[in-house]
C-alpha cells in the first residue's frame, strides 16, 4: 500500500499562473485534508472533505479551491497564484489519527 | 474554533537526558490529543495520541499526559537520543469533522 501520495514533489511557478495539487489515498479513508506549513506556522488547514462529494473550508481557504473527485482522489486548485501562497502543502487522509502524504514544495515568484 | 499553543518552541537537551513539551488548547469540548513527529524534509507522522477518558500513556520511551481541568497535555521523551531530533507539533481534535488544530510546533535538539 502507498498510502498517501502527493503530485508533484517540488513546484516553482509565475505569479498569476493556476496549477492543481493532486492528492490520492489507498487507505480506505473518508475524510481528507489539505494543510500548508510555513516556517513558524505549523500546519494550517486549508480544506478539508469528510467524505465523498462534500468539501468545506478550513482556516485559510481563500485563494485556493478543491474537489473530491472520488473517495480516493483530493485536489487542490490555484486559480491565480500570488508569492503568498509559496508553501509546502500537505494532503492527509484519515479519521482521529491522520496520515499525511510526501509534501509538495511550491515557490511562486 | 480551537486554539492549539505549544511551549517551549524550541528545546535543547543532552542525550540521554528528558524532553518535556507542554501544549494547551481552549476548546473544552476537545477529545482526542495526538502528537506528531517530523523529521527534516520530511512528512508528519503521529507518534502518540491520547483520549480525554485517559490521563496517561506510554510507548517505550515517550508518553503524553492530559490534564482536562487545566486544558493541557505534555509530551515525554525519556533517555533522548539524536534520532529524536525533530519538529514535534501537537493537535486537538475539534468541531465534529475530525477537523484537527495543531500547534506551531517545537524544535527539539538532542546534542550528541
């Protein structure tokens, strides 16, 4: 089992430029999550889904949007990225105990 | 929401010495505690995790108490070894969608 994957791993992009962060889990989990850490943040939750088909904002959502696609599958979405959103951005999977895929490092220049 | 706040942020210990890390939280109605461990470049991975029915409890050489009255739980580790070196956030469970709130975590250093 893989657990939870991440694509990409490491990311730099243009300000105003979209890209999605895709997210996938083969642990059966009905709830995931999207996180972004920054140096002396901790981890801070962007969205999150519950379960399939629902999807609901977290402590700092704007700027981003996400889909559920499946039970397996959570993508994060940057319409217009701006150098605040320069991150390392985490999705997780799991009920009480999450378990978090690989990170993906975004630069936005 | 919950407030997660974690203390010392950073903690500088002696091999073979304890480390301490005491986190507080607000929401009163919080039940589940888990403590995550990250390595340099790595992901977070729960290490420990406690429920409110429970004041303590141990995994070899680390453990985490709760004090619910006060809102605070601490992270043990004894006999620290430099493979313990690492960013140590703690969470609380809140508001019904298995939503957590961690804190900014604590740089710990074991020095050799």
């Amino acid at each position: 089992n893989a657990g939870v994957t991440q694509t990409p791993k490491f990311q730099v992009l243009k300000t105003g430029q979209s890209m999605t962060l895709q997210c996938a889990q083969d642990m059966n989990h009905n709830s995931m999550y999207w996180y972004r850490q920054d140096p002396g943040m901790g981890l801070r939750l962007i969205y999150y889904s519950a379960s399939e088909g629902t999807t609901d904002k977290g402590e700092v959502p704007n700027g981003y949007n996400v889909s559920r696609l499946n039970k397996r599958e959570f993508s994060l979405r940057l319409e217009s990225a701006a150098p605040s959103q320069t991150s390392v951005y985490f999705c997780a999977g799991g009920y009480n105990e999450q378990f978090f895929g690989p990170g993906t490092r975004l630069t936005v220049l | 929401g919950e407030n997660v706040e974690q203390h010392p942020s950073t903690l500088s210990v002696q091999e073979g010495d304890s480390a301490v890390i005491k986190c507080t939280y607000s929401d009163s109605a919080s039940n589940y505690f888990p403590w995550y461990k990250q390595e340099l470049g790595k992901r977070p991975q729960l290490i420990i995790d406690i429920r409110s029915n429970v004041g303590e409890k141990k995994d070899q050489r680390i453990a985490v108490t709760l004090n619910k009255t006060a809102k605070h739980f601490s992270l043990h580790i004894t006999e620290t070894q430099p493979e313990d070196s690492a960013v140590y956030f703690c969470a609380a469970l809140w508001g019904g969608n298995n939503r957590l709130a961690f804190g900014k975590g604590n740089q710990v250093v074991v020095i050799p």
